[in-house]
C-alpha cells in the first residue's frame, strides 16, 4: 500500500493485506490498522486481537463499528454489559466509553472508524 501526500489526488481504489501489517498496541489488545492517514478515505478499518486486560476508552470524534470475528463475551459501553458472539456488530459514538471483554479463549474483531483513526483522539479516564 503507497502513501500519497495531501497534494495528490485521491487514488480510484484502495487495497490492504491486514494480516501483513504490523501489528500495534492500543488500549483494546492489538491492532493492524488499515487506510489510516491515506488522502480522501472516510474511514478506516482495524483487525483487533482483545486482550483480556482491554481497558475501557472514548473518542471525542471518532465512530466505532465493532464487527464480533471470533470469540464470545460482552460489550462494555458506558459501564453496561452487553453479550456479544461472532456476526454481532455494534456501533459506538463519540464519547460512549468502551471496551470489548474476553469471556474465554481470544476474541477478534474488525473495527471500522469514520473518519480514518487518529491516535490523538483516543481517551483513557485517570
């Protein structure tokens, strides 16, 4: 995948092999993230390994699309529990506090953030 500058006009398509990108730390477990930083996307697409020590966090402009993989638990929103199983989705606002829990085994989702995510705008509570 080639990085474009601002200057360059958006490119017509856009592919990621997410299994080849790095993997990165993020308050969920792991991440490879996809589109983030590339001219003209509206969003940008997360494969995400939970770890059972995922911490609750918000965004102050981000929306969040959860799409459950693999592995069963719950949802953390706000302090809520709510069950979730692979094919369950869940969309998740600004300033919703949230954080996916293991119930056992692993659990992977594939996260879609609009607009593409941006590492600023990810909050932890003290």
């Amino acid at each position: 995948m080639s990085q474009q500058t601002t200057t360059d006009p958006p490119a017509p398509f856009l592919m990621a092999d997410l299994a080849a990108l790095p993997s990165v730390p993020c308050p969920c477990g792991t991440s490879r993230r996809a589109f983030v930083g590339e001219n003209g996307a509206p969003c940008s697409i997360h494969r995400v390994e939970i770890s059972r020590d995922a911490r609750p966090h918000y965004h102050k402009q981000l929306t969040e699309i959860y799409y459950f993989l693999e592995g069963e638990g719950y949802l953390e929103l706000d302090g809520a529990l709510h069950p979730v199983r692979p094919g369950m989705a869940a969309l998740i606002r600004p300033g919703t506090r949230h954080r996916a829990v293991v119930r056992s085994g692993t659990m992977t989702i594939l996260n879609v953030v609009a607009p593409p995510f941006d590492p600023r705008d990810e909050w932890l509570d003290p």
